[in-house]
C-alpha cells in the first residue's frame, strides 16, 4: 500500500509521471485507486470539487452485494458491515395493489442500503490513511495526446501541474472532460431522454416500510427509501421544468401520501426535510469506452434512472473489471485483457440499462401514454404478481446477479 502517488509538485516545474492517472473522485474514481494501489500500479486521482463538496451530495442509496464485496476485500466495509441495512426484499405498488419481491430465495443475496455519502467518507478516509494521492479542487483538468503518450494538465492552488502517465481513467461523471476528449468521430452514444425528473427529499423521521417500495400510481411514481432506522429517503416523480421551491415540504409530504396510498400514506411520518434535489432522468451509454490510452468508467461512459439502484453499482463494476486488466498488463501479461475491457464492461451495462429502462417503464407515468400503454403497463404488473418466474427475473436484476448466473 501507499505506491500510489506522485512525488511532491516540482518548485522547477519537472514533468511528473504515474502509471494512471483517474479523473473524478466519485465511487468509481475512488474504488479504482484503492484497487490499483493494492496491486502496487501508482495513481493519482484529480477531482474538480472539494472533499466536503462530494461528500455532501446525496446519491445513491442502494448498494448490490457484489459492490459490498469488493469494498470488503479492500478493507472498507468495516462501517458499512455495521451500519448498513441488509434487505431480503423490495415492495412494488400498483395502482394500490402490492406485493412483495424476494430477494434473498435460494443463491440470491438481498441489497444493502448504505448512503453515497457514507460511501465515500470510508473512500476518503482510507485513501488518506493509505496514502492514496487524491488532489481536491484540481481547476482546468485538460487531457493532452490521449490516443498516444497521455498527459494531464490541471492547476492547484494557482499552481500549474503537468502529469506523463501510461493511461487516463475517466472518472468523471456524466458533465466531465474525459467523453469530450475523444474525438466525436470515435465515439457513438445511445440515449433516451424522459419526460420527467426524481424530486428527492431526506428527513430524519422513521421510514414508512421496513421495505423499499416502489410505487406507480396514477398521479406519478414514488419511492420509500431510507438510511437508517430514524432517516428517510423519498423520492416523487416530477415534472421535468419543476424547480425545488415550488415543492414547500407541505406539499411533498401531501403528495407522497396520496401516491403511497392509504393503508401507507397513513404511516408516514412528517418532518422537515434536511436536504431536497431534483434530478432529471436519462438512459445513455457511449460506444467504444476506450480510445488509445483513456478509457471511460461509470457515469462518464454511461447513465441509467436511478430507478433500478444501479449507477454506483455499475461504476464499482466497471473499474473492477478495469484494475484486473490493468494489473494484468503491467504484470507483463500483455493488452489481451485490456483490449477486451470495452466490450465486456458494456455487455454488462446493456443488461443494467435494460433493466433500469424497463423498470422506469414499468413504474413512471408518461405524459404522452394512451390507454394502450397504461393497459401494457398493467399487464406487465400482472405478470410480477402471477409468475414466480417473474419475480426471480426481477430479484435477479435487483440484485445484481445477473451475469454471474449466466
Ligand atoms: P460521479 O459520482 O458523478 O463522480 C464523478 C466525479 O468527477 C468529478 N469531476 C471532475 N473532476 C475533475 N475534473 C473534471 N473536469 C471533472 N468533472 C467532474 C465530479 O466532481 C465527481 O466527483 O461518477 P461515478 O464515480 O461514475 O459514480 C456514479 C454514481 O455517483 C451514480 O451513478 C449514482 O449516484 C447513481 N445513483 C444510484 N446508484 C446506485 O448504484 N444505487 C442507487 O441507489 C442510486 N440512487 C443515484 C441514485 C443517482 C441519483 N441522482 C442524483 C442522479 C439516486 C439518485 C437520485
Ligand atoms: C435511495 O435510497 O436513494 C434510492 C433507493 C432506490 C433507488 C434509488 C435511490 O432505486
């Protein structure tokens, strides 16, 4: 431990020079440096915003076991194994009806709720107890020469710093420099845009389910998450021009009872909210992930709704499979590996958009839906509560375990 790193700013401003350089210190960012200074490939890791900045917003909630065990087997989960919720199952609401899914029959092995936020407090923390080199509020991060001898530029505390590596990792979330980086002619990306967006709000009042639900109801989805057994999550389905200030608590707390139905409505208890966002929805995976020297990771090569829980899972799934290749060609295996990365990550990732896209559909009410549309939607549904075949495709999704069991 501790290879990672660059020696310390030249004052003569030589040209420094690490194995890889990762953009963006999200979980996928973060999950790749810890794997590779384990397997002793030197890292720097250069992040946009402030540690403080990342740690603050609220994400992701829902973490597959796949994702837990590799923190586990990076020493991280030691707080996450204390503190995280294990679910055996997950409700779905439709039109009033609900049932229950099963997510932990036979080889399946549940979900765990775990903030984002938490996440990447354990990230931090241990990378700085590692010395895992991760610059905060790198300004101007620029990649030079991509296709060939990569190198970074960026600016620290007003200081000009330049970085020679073997590759770039794009770790940047969906608005980050690494995609544009690759010229338009080498890159293709797929999208779906909806016609609406996830309002979501935290309070620290007692969750409403024991169980995450999922519910579509006329006037819109929603969705009963928490963090603990005193926090909430709750998310509606909105308008995608709605802005927070014209969603007063009041307001969410009434419309989240009407959408959860009486038998739940009645049990939810109000409060203030402690942090309120919205977030516009989309489906989107760019086509290869690699060009030369960088390749792209996480919500930088691809986005689904949050809908199925899965875009964290996905960025730890992708960077694992990243550092095996990685590793596998400093170790003098050879590029086999790395030149197959693209296409198995993405073979992955159609999976989990299919999903998410299918669940959206599934759940959402879409402004331009006719009758024919709300009837499929229902005949869908029907299917979950009839088949036990369904309800495993559905858990097998949930959870993760897909492309194992393949
Ligand atoms: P991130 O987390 O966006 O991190 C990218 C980092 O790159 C930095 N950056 C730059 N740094 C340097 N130079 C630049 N030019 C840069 N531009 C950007 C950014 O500051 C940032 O720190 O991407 P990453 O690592 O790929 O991780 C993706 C996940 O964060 C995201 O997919 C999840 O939050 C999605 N998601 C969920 N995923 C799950 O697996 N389970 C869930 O339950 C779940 N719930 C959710 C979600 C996302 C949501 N929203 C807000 C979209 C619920 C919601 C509401
Ligand atoms: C969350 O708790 O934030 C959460 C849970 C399930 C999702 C999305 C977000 O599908």
């Amino acid at each position: 431990m501790g290879t990672t790193g660059i020696p310390s700013t030249s004052p003569e401003g030589d040209v420094l020079h690490v194995q890889v350089a990762i953009v963006g210190a999200g979980p996928g960012g973060m999950v790749l440096a810890h794997l590779l200074d384990r397997m002793q490939i030197s890292c720097v890791v250069l992040e946009r915003r402030s540690r403080a900045y990342v740690e603050a917003r609220v994400r992701a909630g829902v973490l597959e076991q796949t994702t837990c065990d590799v923190l586990a087997r990076l020493g991280l989960a030691a707080r996450l194994q204390r503190e995280g919720l294990n679910h055996a199952g997950v409700d779905l609401v439709f039109d009033g009806q609900r049932i229950h899914i099963d997510l932990a029959q036979n080889d399946l092995a549940g979900i765990t709720v775990y903030g984002q936020q938490e996440v990447m407090k354990d990230l931090y923390d241990a990378a700085a107890a590692c010395g895992v080199d991760v610059r905060f509020e790198a300004d101007g991060v620029t990649l030079h020469d991509v296709s060939d001898v990569p190198r970074v530029t960026w600016r620290e505390r007003g200081q000009a710093m330049s970085l020679d590596c073997d590759f770039i990792v794009g770790c940047d979330g969906q608005h980050g420099v690494s995609r544009t980086s690759i010229p338009s002619t080498h890159i293709r990306t797929f999208e779906r845009a909806y016609p609406f967006g996830w309002l979501g709000i935290l309070a620290d009042v007692p969750p409403v389910s024991e169980e995450l639900v999922y519910c579509r109801h006329e006037r819109g989805f929603a969705l009963a998450s928490m963090r603990s057994p005193s926090r909430s999550r709750y998310y509606l389905q909105c308008d995608a021009d709605t802005r927070v200030e014209d969603w007063p608590d009041e307001r969410f707390w009434d419309e989240l009872t009407l959408r959860l139905g009486p038998e739940l409505g009645a049990q939810i208890t109000r409060g203030p909210s402690i942090e309120k966002s919205i977030a516009p929805l989309r489906s989107s995976v760019s086509e290869p992930i690699r060009y030369g020297k960088l390749f792209l990771a996480g919500d930088a090569a691809h986005i689904v709704p949050p809908t199925g829980a899965k875009g964290l899972n996905l960025a730890v799934a992708d960077v694992t499979l990243l550092a095996d290749a990685l590793d596998a060609h400093f170790r003098g295996e050879g590029s086999g590996a790395l030149d197959a990365w693209s296409d198995a990550a993405l073979a992955h990732v159609w999976q989990v958009e299919r999903f998410s896209w299918w669940l959206t559909r599934l759940t959402h009410v879409f402004p331009d839906d006719d009758a024919f549309e709300t009837r499929l939607q229902a005949s869908e549904f029907r299917q979950l509560v009839h088949s036990a075949g369904a309800r495993r495709a559905f858990a097998e999704h949930y959870v993760g375990s897909v492309m194992e069991s393949e």
